[in-house]
C-alpha cells in the first residue's frame, strides 16, 4: 500500500488521485498504472488492457504526485503480465497486472528507491 501519510483502513478506499503513485512504462504507446506493490527488487502495478500491443520497453518512471516524488529512468525486466481480477465484477473495463524486476541502479536511483518505500509504503 502507498500514502502519503499514514492511514487506517477507512482512510484509503478515501484516497485521492494526487495519493496513488504510478509506474509509467516508456514504450510507444505509453503504458502507465497504479502501483499496487514494491520494494527494493521490483514492483507490481495495474493497468487498464487497452488491447493495443505496446512496444517494448526497459525503463519506467516511479511518479507520486502528492509529493512530488519522481525517480526516472528506472531499467527493469518483466517478470509476469496477466488479467487481474477486478474489483468490480461487472465492469467491462479490463485490467492487467505487470510485474517488473529492477535490473541495477545508479546510487542515486537506489538511494530514492529506498526513501520512497521508508516514507511512503506501508507493510
């Protein structure tokens, strides 16, 4: 789970769009979604299935608009790509799940990595 502060429960089905942080996948079309989970190795994250194939890509940007966070450049390699359940059985919107793993990282990358799970992830 991500925030911007700590929450309860009942705090975050009330979170805004400023509080979601994003993966934005630098291919063509641009692919970007919700990050549903993270750590030092890689992370997950939902996307709406556009049914477009989107060119290959290895490097994604990590985007929290409620503070401004933004770690760009960000090498990876996908390790699993699959319809998630949705949340809403009746929706015709279809969502997919992408897991990355990060390859290396420049310091710097791993430095902001490590500030953004500390401050922004909750287990």
């Amino acid at each position: 789970m991500i925030m911007s502060t700590p929450a309860n429960l009942g705090q975050i089905e009330d979170m805004s769009m400023g509080e979601i942080a994003l993966a934005v996948l630098k291919a063509k079309p641009l692919k970007m979604g919700q990050i549903v989970n993270i750590s030092k190795g890689g992370l997950a994250f939902r996307y709406i299935d556009s049914e477009i194939e989107a060119g290959k890509s290895s490097e994604l940007d990590i985007l929290f608009a409620q503070t401004g966070f933004h770690l760009k450049q960000v090498s990876f390699k996908t390790v699993a790509d699959y319809k998630a359940v949705s949340e809403f059985p009746f929706s015709s919107i279809v969502m997919r799940q992408q897991n990355v793993q990060f390859r290396a990282m420049r310091p710097y990358q791993a430095s902001k990595l490590d500030y953004f799970i500390k401050n922004y992830t909750s287990k």
